[in-house]
C-alpha cells in the first residue's frame, strides 16, 4: 500500500529547467510540479504505507522541503493544503479502502524577490537524503526563524540549530561551546561589529538564549526577556545576523 499527499504551494521560486522534478528522499518518491509560469506550484509525495502509517512523514517531509526553499530561496514559500489518497497495489476492495481525506497545513509567510532553480542538480543537492535524514530538525528550527517577526522567538530558533550540532550533553553548553574549536572559529569569522573575543560572545550568547527561553521577574535576581523591554530586545539585535551567519555556514545553506 501507498499514500499519496498532493501539497498545493505559494511560492515566488521559479524553475528554469522543467516542468516537473522527481526525487527520491528516504523511502518516498517526491514530485515538484510548476504552473505555466514555473512558478513551484505542487509538491507530490508517495509513500510506503497507509495513511494512519505516513501522516508523521509526510508532514516531516513537506516542511523539510519547504524550510529548504524558504531558506534558499525564498520566504514566501507557503504549504496551504494537501489531500491524500490511499492506493492498494495489492487490490484492496473497493468497499474495504478508506476514502481520501483533506488536511490542511498553514505556515506563516512574508513577501521576498523571487529566485530561480537553474538545475535539477542543483534542485537535488538542496533535498538530498542525507540532509534530509541529519539536518531536518537543525534546518526546521532556523526556518522556523526566519518565518518569525519577534527577535527573541528568531534568537531561540536560531541558538536551536547551535544545541543541535554541538551539544552532546544536557548541562555545561557554555562550556562546551568554548571547548569547540570549529564553534570558537565560526564565532570569530562571523562576529562583524561586535568588539569583544570569542569567549566573550559566547557568554553573551548563552546569557542571551537563557533570558529568552525564561521568564523569571520575582526571582533574585531576575531572568528573563519579553518585547515590553525595548532595551533588552535593542541588546538582541547584534547578535541574530551572527547566528543566522553560523547557522548558513553549519546547514551549508
């Protein structure tokens, strides 16, 4: 048995070799489709298994697919709905098949220019299995990022994708952090305007996601970071296009 999930795509990516593209990542069989302007219009996934067996899937799929189209090329690039369909290659009777069923899917967007595929090799370096099976959490968590307006929420996503790389146990990040020589590398390529040493930004980094992801004010002292503090978030903005930057270098984006 197979399921099928036809996904209807707002995008501004534009393909410039077909009209369709196959691949194949994991065990499903991907198809991209464009409209008459070539414009990224369907995506189309086959999977292995029924529907009560593919629904995890397939939704991992769809967003790996468009998290790596939002982040290479373009922001807009909204799953509005999708309909799926069960088939028994084995001949199930008519009566015994379910009948298809709609799920819909929102993902918050935002205008951007729009970009081109030039290739289908191009097209399958960016949803390569092996990405799609080590990266997906790390690259879900940095798209999440971008969709997002609020600095704090993009900062948490962003630092996401630095735990998913680098921590290897629950407690000590500061100081495994510090202990990484590719972190502590990418930290000084990528710093920019920020005057201080990698040992200092990293402290501000962990300082900053812990205010971030708590909320403490009766606490002595307080912890904690919300959009009220206009200062806090000003205190922020330094450091998201230093972690975007490390995210693009760690994701190979």
């Amino acid at each position: 048995m197979k399921t099928i999930y036809h996904y209807s795509v707002e995008s501004a990516v534009e393909f410039e070799m077909t009209d369709c593209v196959n691949l194949k990542i994991n065990d499903a069989d991907v198809v991209l489709k464009t409209d008459k302007k070539h414009f990224l219009s369907k995506i189309v996934l086959i999977i292995p298994g029924s529907i009560n067996e593919t629904t995890g899937e397939a939704h991992k799929l769809s967003k790996f697919i468009s998290d790596v189209f939002l982040m290479n090329y373009s922001p807009s690039c909204d799953v509005r709905k999708c309909e799926v369909h069960e088939n028994d290659d084995e001949g199930t009777k008519a009566e015994d098949k379910k009948q298809p069923t709609t799920h819909c899917k929102m993902v918050r967007s935002c205008f951007s220019t729009r970009k081109s595929v030039k290739t289908l090799q191009e097209m399958q370096t960016q949803l390569d299995q092996n990405r799609f099976l080590n990266y997906s959490d790390a690259i879900s968590s940095f798209a999440d990022g971008l969709r997002v307006k609020s600095e704090i929420e993009r900062y948490i996503n962003y630092f996401k994708v630095i735990e998913c790389v680098f921590m290897k146990q629950r407690n000590g990040l500061r100081k495994e952090l510090r202990k990484c020589v590719e972190f502590m590398s990418l930290v000084d390529s990528n710093k920019g305007n920020i005057n201080k040493n990698a040992n200092e930004i990293i402290d501000d980094l962990v300082r900053i996601r812990n205010e971030c992801s708590h909320l403490k004010p009766k606490s002595s002292p307080s912890i904690g970071f919300t959009s009220n503090s206009l200062d806090k978030v000003k205190g922020i903005k330094p450091y998201l296009p230093l972690l975007e930057k490390i995210c693009r270098e760690l994701l190979k984006i």
